[in-house]
DNA sequence: ATAATTTTTTCACTTTAAACGAAAATTAAT
DNA sequence: ATTAATTTTCGTTTAAAGTGAAAAAATTAT
C-alpha cells in the first residue's frame, strides 16, 4: 500500500512484465518517459512506474501514439495541472481525466 | 465572413499553400483528418479545412505528434464537445482549449 | 585478486509510418 | 478526339521505434 513509489524493481523483471525487450526501457529512458531509481548504475522501478509504463505501451500499441505526443500528453497535463491555470479549469480537467481513464477500463 | 465554410479551393492551390505535395493530401484524407467536397471526383477545400491542415502540420513538424495520436485528439476532442458529458465540462474544456491555443501564439 | 555473472552501453540492423516522385488511369475541357 | 488536369497506383526515401549481438563496465563469488 505504501509501497506504491517505491523502486525496487530491477529491469530485467520490469522487461519481463510488460513483455518487452530491456534495451526499450533504457529507449524510454532517454525520453524521460520513465526514471527509474539509479543504486550504482543498476536502475531499480516501482509499481507506479510500472503501470505508467503499462500506460504508455496501451497508447503506442492499441492506439498507435508516437513517444513525442505521449511526452506532449503528459506536458500538457503537467501543465493543467501543476502549472498556474485557474482553480475551476484544473478540477474540471481532472474529472476529464477520471473520465477517460473510466471509459478505458 | 460566410465563406468560412465554403468547399471551394482546390486541392492543388492548398498543397502549394501548406507547402506539401498533393499526395500528402490525398493521404490525410484516408485517414478522415479531411473531408473536402467532391463534386464529380475533384475536390475541393473550405477555408477551415485549411486553417485545420495548417494545425495539423504544426502538431506533426513543430510538435512530432503522428497521424494516429492526432486522430485520437479529434475523437476525444469529439467526445468532450459533441459527447454526453455535462455542459460545465464542456465549457471548461472549451476554455481549456483556446488557453492552449493562444499559448501556441 | 581474479574469475564468473550481471548490467549497461554501443553499434548495426529491421520494421513501419509518413511523405514524395513518376507515371498510368481517369476525368474534364476545348 | 485531342489536350490538359486530376486522381490513383506503385515504388522509393527518410526517420522513429525496437531489437540482437557483443563490447565495456560493474558486481558477486570463489
């Protein structure tokens, strides 16, 4: 319950999960798209990071998305979020959120 | 000031305009990101057709973004707009999109 | 310490989307 | 019917996404 953020999965067991090659995380990497913890060079990933990644992989590959418009995907929503839009506009948007996630599922 | 939504231009006058070749065109239209006029099997593009291309570039060129990221764009954009969700959302979206759009200024 | 194993990194290759060039096919115009 | 324009098809090019192989670096075991 706690240990939701915390990175203590290696990258080999993270590759295995999503059923993709390690050398795609370290792609992903490069992108920002994920930041892993770095113990000495190993890299270690948490639960979070792990769906967030399962996430990603729904977008490029049921959708079709690219990387960029993913990085854009979260800019934006960086933005609405953290950045200094009004109160309202940010709540309203977060139900937008919910709601896509809803019909997602 | 009518004539926003008047299919009259045709397709080569557009290309040249958005400087990409007619192929690119016609390869747009197979994936809906446009729907010009056919009268007979020529065709031919409103004004809003082409401001709506002309975003469409800058999401592809400036921002990397791929057909299919863009599609999804339309059909959420879509869903939020024309979709059942409650007229608060709607507006706030709304906002949410000229924000974005005037940032891009 | 050094040998063995694991992890990271680099290089090169494959695959696919996006776009374009050339030319054939179709349609419209005179 | 001949000419001109438009559409369509086919093949090629370019770049992103991903992977394989193996070198390099680091960690662990003996």
């Amino acid at each position: 319950m706690f240990d939701e953020y915390d990175k203590s999965y290696p990258i080999e067991l993270v590759a295995d999960f999503l059923g993709v090659n390690s050398r795609t995380l370290y792609y992903y990497e490069r992108f920002s798209l994920v930041c892993p913890l770095r113990r000495g060079r190993k890299r270690y990933y948490s639960k979070a990071d792990i769906r967030w990644l399962e996430y990603v992989r729904e977008l490029m590959y049921d959708e079709g998305m690219n990387l960029r418009s993913i990085i854009i995907l979260i800019r934006r929503r960086d933005n609405i979020i953290l950045g200094k839009c009004p109160e309202d506009v940010v709540d309203c948007f977060k139900n937008y959120l919910m709601q896509i996630s809803k019909e997602r599922e």
